[in-house]
C-alpha cells in the first residue's frame, strides 16, 4: 500500500522538513487512514522527517498484553474503530475533524491516539489513563499528546472541557456497574452540548470465548438483568468494591446508566467482533 502512495508520501516528507512547525495532520491530509497505519508500525529509511514526528510502535508483547492481538491484525481493528467514531462524529455536523477537541479516556499505549494524529494537531488530543505504566509507555515512545493519569472511579478529570469528542475503547467492557455510571457522569460534565462520546460494550457471546471460570454464570446475569460483570480477583479494591474485571452489557442497560445521555447510533466492525461500538449524545 506504500507504494501505491509513494509519491504523496515523498511529497508530505518534503514539507515537513522544510517546515518544523507544520502539524503532522496537515501533511498526512491527503493519506489514507489505512496507509498511515501502516506508517505507524513502519516508516521506509526514505521518509525520515515522517519518522522524526510519528511515535514509535510499542513492543508486539506490550500490544498483545493490553488488547490480545498485535501488528497489523491489531492495526485494522484500530482503523475500523477510528473509522466507525469519525463517521459516527461527522454525521452530526459541527466542527472540521482538525478543529475538535478530542479526549481517549483510558489511552493504554497509545493505540489510537497514534492514528489520530493523523486528523488532529497534537495539541488538541488529550489522554487519559488510572494506570501509571500506560502513561510512561505513551511518553516513552514519544506520543506527542496531552497526557495525564485519572483515577480508578474518575470523578473528575484531569483536563478541563468541554471536549468536542470523547472515546473510550475497550473500557466499559472492564469495569463494574457502579464505576461505569461514574464515569458517564463524569465524562457528562466534560462533553460540548454538541459533542460525541464513543465507548464500546461487549456482548453476551463474549463469554464463550473467555475461559473457564465463570462464563455460564456470567451469561445467565447478562440475559437476565443485561449486565455481567466478572471482578479479576488480583485487583485491589476501591472504596470497599473491585472495580476492574471483564463486563459485558446489552444496549438498554447502557442507557440506564447513561444519565444525561441519548444513545444516537451502533456499529459493529467484523474485525472485531466482540466490541460493539455505541455513540452516546448529550441528552
């Protein structure tokens, strides 16, 4: 696919070494979403001045640690996501994609915030994540955003809104109900009366593919009451509570949690099957 866009690619080059203070996602315009991904897990020796802007790529051990998967497998499921919230985004108007204000609530590695810089100047994407090692790998490897840690059960955040976009990938899948109406709430406070919040959820059939312990017992909580949630045991509580774990929800037991939020659409990406993709307006 590099080479289909070389010339693009030389061009791009070009201006951001003839110009330091060019955003990145000014040059990469004209590059598709999928060409950048493939710049993020490898940049040719010919496009240097690229490689001096883009993070580097976390380790296949970390990627397969945080998400179970790693590579270019792992790159897809992140250009379906950013594709699907764009889209889901855009649909509702307001501002140019550059322009937005863009939060990754519980960042991890840097996944996603590597692609969107891509659409957005660095400075106006924020990161969060309650983990301290997530926040080091992010600078280690020169992610260029807004970084800060945020707690457990985030009652505030650690950047002031209003955020034109917010997104949280693969986190109410771990978290118990009463730290995920938390955090709603909290991330509430924090969104523009026009603004977008992106979470995904897992399904019921997330439990035939987690293992031994538990499944049959998390199903029948999942069909009966649209919630289940399966604490990890090595997790130390918080306010008297494992907050942490594997979750699965159905759509309408989302919207009883999300106070002061209208669920607006739902995605579902088949390279990811297990994470299903749900908008939430400011209601």
């Amino acid at each position: 696919m590099l080479d289909l866009f070389a010339d693009q690619l030389a061009a791009a080059d070009r201006r951001l070494s003839e110009d330091d203070c060019l955003p990145l996602s000014e040059a990469m315009r004209r590059i598709p979403l999928e060409v950048f991904g493939e710049l993020c897990l490898s940049v040719p020796d010919s496009l240097q001045a690229i490689r001096s802007r883009l993070p580097t790529m976390a380790s296949d051990e970390v990627q397969g640690n945080w998400t179970g998967n790693c590579g270019q497998a792992l790159m897809n499921q992140s250009v379906a996501f950013v594709r699907t919230m764009f889209s889901m985004h855009g649909g509702r108007g307001g501002k140019e994609t550059h322009a937005r204000r863009i939060l990754d609530f519980g960042c991890g590695w840097g996944r996603l915030l590597r692609l969107l810089l891509k659409y957005v100047p660095a400075d106006r994407l924020h990161g969060v994540d309650p983990w301290h090692r997530s926040i080091d790998l992010c600078r280690e490897h020169g992610i260029p955003c807004r970084l800060a840690l945020s707690d457990y059960v985030p009652r505030s955040l650690p950047f002031e809104g209003p955020f034109d976009l917010v997104y949280a990938f693969s986190v109410f899948t771990h978290l118990s109900e009463s730290t995920a109406r938390t955090a709603l709430s909290t991330i509430r406070g924090s969104i523009a009366d026009d603004g977008l919040l992106c979470i995904t959820i897992r399904p019921v059939e997330y439990w035939h593919h987690h293992g031994p312990n538990g499944e049959a017992d998390c199903i029948a909580r999942h069909r009966d009451r649209g919630f289940a949630f399966l604490p990890h045991a090595n997790r130390e509580p918080v306010d008297g509570e494992i907050t942490y774990g594997d979750t699965s929800m159905t759509i309408e037991h989302l919207a009883t949690l999300a106070e002061g939020w209208t669920i607006a659409e739902v995605e579902w990406n088949p390279c990811d099957p297990l994470q299903v993709v749900v908008a939430l307006a400011p209601s």
